[in-house]
C-alpha cells in the first residue's frame, strides 16, 4: 500500500495525463499530421510539366502541402471558374497554362471554390526555367496565405465576367 502523499501524487500525475491526451486528441496531434492537398494541373509540353511539378513540390513542401498533379491538353477557363460537387478537399485547386512559349497563365482557386486568382506571366526574354521559378512562387505564396487564413484572388463571378464567361446558372 502507498503512503498517502504518494496517492495524491498519483492521482495528479494520472489526472495530468488525461488532460495531456484529450488536448492532444482535439488538436489531431495524437494522430498523423494533417495532410493539405494542392491541386495542380498543368497543360504544356510534357518536359515543361514535369520541371514545373518538381518546383512546386519542391516549395510547398517547406509548408507541409502534398502536390497532386495532372496533365491536360488546354486549360479551360469555365473548368476553373464551375465547381466540382464531389471535388476532393484541396487547400487550393491550381491549373497553369505553358502552350504558348512566351508566357504562362495561372488560375489560382481558393478550397471554397469562390475565389480565383489569374495571373499572367510574360517570358520577355527570360527563360522558360525563370517563368516556371515565377509561377511555382505565385502558387507558395497564394497557399501560404491560404492557409493562413487569407483571401486571395477576386469573387469567382467577377472572374467570370473578366474571363467573357457566361453568369453561373
């Protein structure tokens, strides 16, 4: 049998535990870390692609982001701006534009799907592998300001409307 003052510190010492686990259950630090999804689809020549998936992985991995890339012929503008109804959650849903060789576009949309930054990148002389560089930072920067908690882009409809795409029905 214990002495009475070691009970006590028993009784404290299980209670703290207790109190650890349940702080750590509610945070999801018990488990594994939460995974963040980026969405990147990429059209362009394939060489193009795959060097511009390997800086985008490369940058957002710094903040925890798993990439998950696809291919596509064009980019389509209403793609961007119409919701998926059974998209995977995803921090962010980015679909870049390499066909033409003397720039690249970006559509940036939020996880809510009701923001979406555009950005154009001109080559002006600068190589494809410093145009990449640029768009691969746009994309850590927006991201990173999405996970903090941060608007970015404009209202999906006033992109819309920029774009010349129809209202949302």
């Amino acid at each position: 049998m214990l002495p009475p003052y070691l009970r006590v510190v028993r009784r404290h010492a299980q209670a703290l535990l207790m109190a650890a686990l349940a702080l750590l259950v509610a945070t999801g630090a018990a488990g594994a870390p939460e995974v963040k999804r980026l969405e990147l689809r990429i059209a362009g020549e394939d060489a193009h692609a795959a060097e511009l998936v390997d800086v985008v992985r490369e940058l957002v991995s710094r903040i925890a982001v798993e990439v998950a890339p696809s291919r596509a012929e064009t980019v389509d503008p209403q793609e961007v701006v119409t919701p998926r109804p059974k998209a995977e959650p995803a921090v962010a849903r980015v679909w870049i534009d390499l066909t033409d060789p003397t720039a690249g576009r970006l559509f940036l949309v939020d996880g809510a799907w009701e923001r979406v930054l555009v950005r154009d990148v001109a080559s002006e002389g600068k190589s494809i592998e410093v145009v990449r560089e640029l768009l691969a930072h746009i994309v850590l920067s927006s991201t990173e300001a999405l996970l903090e908690g941060r608007t970015v882009g404009a209202p999906r409809a006033e992109v819309r409307a920029e774009l010349g795409l129809p209202p949302e029905a």
